[in-house]
C-alpha cells in the first residue's frame, strides 16, 4: 500500500527509430556549439547499449503519443 507521504516520480522513455535503427528517447538536451549557436540534440539508447547523441530530424518516435491530444478542426 502506497501512503500520500510517498511519491514516485519516473522518467517516461519513449520508443523511437534513429536511421531505422531501434532506440529509447532519453531526453532532449540543449547545447551551444563553439560559435555561440544554440540548438537542441536528443539523447537516445540502442538495443546494445550504446548511447548517441541525434539531431531531431534523425528521430522517429513510433509511441502514437500525438494520439492522446485533441486537436480542434483543421484551419
């Protein structure tokens, strides 16, 4: 039995595909180059472990999370 003084917060991984390649979605994670150039990487994880960092465009996330949201009536 949980009591109202215990509270369990977890991180939500989200299934994705980096170049056809099965991950786990971490995180997004800002960053600066060494310009000054701000921009925004995922962190994901592969079946064998390996972690990388990936640009947004290289991220499929294949969860249907979208689904959960009502949109209104297109424009």
């Amino acid at each position: 039995m949980v009591s109202f003084n215990d509270i369990e917060i977890k991180k939500k991984l989200r299934p994705c595909f980096v170049k056809n390649e099965k991950a786990l979605f971490h995180k997004w994670v800002h960053k600066k180059n060494l310009l000054g150039q701000e921009f925004e990487i995922g962190i994901v994880e592969y079946e064998n472990g390996q972690v990388e960092e990936v640009t947004p465009n290289n991220i499929k996330f294949c969860d249907n999370e979208i689904g959960e949201y009502v949109f209104k009536e297109e424009l």
